[in-house]
C-alpha cells in the first residue's frame, strides 16, 4: 500500500475525529475485531517500530490526525495516529491516552503488531478517582484529583455513623454489587464522607451523572462499564434519578438501569457498587431502591448533636461560642470567616 496514494474516506465524525470502525468497514468490507489498550500511555519510539517493521515491504499507510482535547487551551490538543496495514489490520494511537487494534481475526500481522504495542507501553501510576465523559461515539474515563480529607469520623459526625461506616466499607470490599444511599440537608457532610471512602479504599472511583446514567442500557455502554467491573459508582445529587415513579406516566430509565445494575443478573456480571447522594426527604425515593437485599446501606447526615458540636469546638480550639442546639458541619467550621481560615480541616461539605 502506497502511502503517497493512500486516500482516506470522508468518515469523520464529531470534532473531526475519524470512526475508526465505519473507516475498517470502508477498507475491509466485514465489522471488526477489537484489542482495547484503554488508559495506556505510549512512548513515542512505537511510531518509528511500526514503521521500520512494516515499512519494508510496503504493508501500511499511515494517516496522521490532530483534533482538540476536552479544553480550548493549547495543552490539551492531542495528536493520533492511524497504521492501515495489510491482512485486515488497522491500527489508531494516541500516545497520551490509549490504542486500539481493529482486526479480523486471522491476520498474520495481528501478534507482530501487538508485541510492539504492549513493549511501547509506559507504566503510569493508577489514578482512583474518575469521571465519565464521552468522546464522540465513545465513553471514556478522565481522570482528576481529589482534595486531601484527613477525617476524624468519630468526631466529625454523629455516633451513630461508626456503625454504618463499617457496613459500607465492608460492602466496597466484597465482591458484590449493590447500593448505599447517603441523604441529609446540605452541609452535612455528604461529600466529605464520599472523599474519605476514594482516599482510604482500594477500589476505582468513578463520578457520573445523572444524564450518562441514562445510557446504562446501551450496548456500547455495558461494554464500557465491563472494563470497569467492581468499581464504586458515585451518583450525587441524584434527586430526580431516583424518585418515585407512582402516579407517573414517563419511564425513569436511569432509576430502571440502577435497579438492574445493583441487583440481578447484570449485577452479577458487573459487581459494580452504586453509592447515591441526595437532599431530598427519604419519603420521595422510589421504593423499589429500598428493597431488602437491594440495598446495601442506607444513613441520614444530620445536624451534629450539641454535645459533638460542642466536643469539637474544644477540641479544635475554635475560637467560637459553645452552642445550644444542633449545628451542621458547614455552620460550625464557617461560624467565623477568619476562624475557618485558621483551622486546618480544608472540609468541602
């Protein structure tokens, strides 16, 4: 194949982005097979080894494409390349982000093409911490940082927590799916709690929202969340997600796809743990989440008692009044502006 003759197909798709498996189908005339290297990282020596193994006997074209990152900011601009090679292989790069091989199942080219692969990929430390995105016909992970929570829970919450904590984290441990529920009025300390558990347990935190939860039961999708199997699932603020369907003619597809992922056969397969946040009264939740061996966990954040309230205020030295009734988390560590700014607690509630 001639690279100077090689003309590619007008197949892109959104943000210019070629569709990898419409191109194979163009070049082959069948639907391909896959090797995902999802999440891997490449040094830049694999370009010139698939070069110098293929370019000898003029087995391959190579068409090379930029499209931009998530943001409109230079850093974020990402090369990727395509290898068309003989034998029904096609090959699509980016160096920075992860490889997939589309093939047809019989290509001499295939274990060649793959030893080069997996001798090019750079280790990188495994992040925990993950969002959902979607890239033009695809669901991929990004990455991020969470800030550091060093928490007392004995003393930040109330004492009837201890029990439930120990529930929960027996539950990200197992090798089961199922669903937490974690409800109370804002500034309770909700999302502290969620930054304690991604800091402190083993497993791959994956932030979604409620609108890609929506795609639970497309194929593409169950493939996707396959890759991630026995990860924890955080929902927040999932109100509308989970509200009851009585009296309501319109089918809540993302409520359904929860109750099919924590539970049954797809549970089985998946073992994924769903952890869903809200602020509304309890009364509203859809009853069938509440179903005995559904759901795993369920804790109301309150108000801190007055004598936890007061106990840390002791304790911590802050330079505010010792209180009369019950107070939130948020209320006590922002009682005074400059006070909270002295304190070392860095709680986002």
């Amino acid at each position: 194949m001639n690279t100077e003759n090689f003309q590619v197909p007008n197949i892109f798709g959104e943000y210019g982005l070629v569709n990898n498996e419409a191109f194979y189908f163009y070049l082959n005339n069948h639907i391909p097979n896959v090797y995902d290297f999802e999440g891997a990282t490449f040094d830049k020596n694999i370009l010139k080894a698939i070069e110098d193994k293929f370019s000898k006997n003029n087995e391959y074209a190579r068409y090379e494409y930029i499209r931009e990152g998530y943001y409109s900011n230079q850093k974020n601009i990402r090369e990727n390349y395509l290898f068309v090679l003989r034998q029904g292989c096609l090959f699509r790069c980016s160096l920075s982000h992860d490889a997939i091989v589309y093939h047809d199942g019989n290509s001499e080219k295939l274990e060649e093409l793959l030893e080069i692969i997996n001798a090019h990929i750079v280790e990188t430390p495994k992040d925990k911490f993950y969002m959902v995105v979607r890239d033009q016909s695809r669901f991929e992970l990004k990455a991020f940082k969470t800030q550091t929570n060093q928490l007392d829970l004995k003393q930040l919450y109330n004492s009837d927590f201890e029990d439930i904590h120990i529930e929960i984290n027996s539950f990200l441990e197992a090798n089961r799916s199922g669903l937490v529920i974690l409800h109370g009025k804002q500034g309770t300390g909700k999302t502290s709690y969620i930054r304690h558990l991604i800091q402190t347990n083993s497993k791959q935190v994956i932030y979604m929202n409620a609108e890609i939860v929506s795609h639970f039961s497309d194929p593409d999708f169950i493939i996707f969340l396959f890759k991630q199997r026995d990860s924890i699932i955080v929902i927040e603020d999932c109100e509308e997600l989970l509200m009851a369907r009585i009296g309501s003619s319109k089918v809540n597809a993302g409520l359904i796809n929860i109750l099919n992922m924590s539970d049954g056969l797809l549970g089985d397969a998946l073992n994924l743990k769903f952890i869903c946040t809200f602020n509304a009264p309890l009364k509203d939740i859809d009853k069938a989440l509440l179903r005995k061996g559904r759901l795993v966990a369920r804790y109301e954040f309150k108000d801190l008692s007055t004598e936890k309230a007061n106990a840390i205020i002791q304790e911590q030295k802050l330079n505010i009044p010792l209180q009369t009734k019950p107070i939130t988390l948020a209320e006590l560590f922002n009682f005074q502006k400059q006070n909270f700014e002295q304190t070392k607690m860095g709680i986002g509630f």
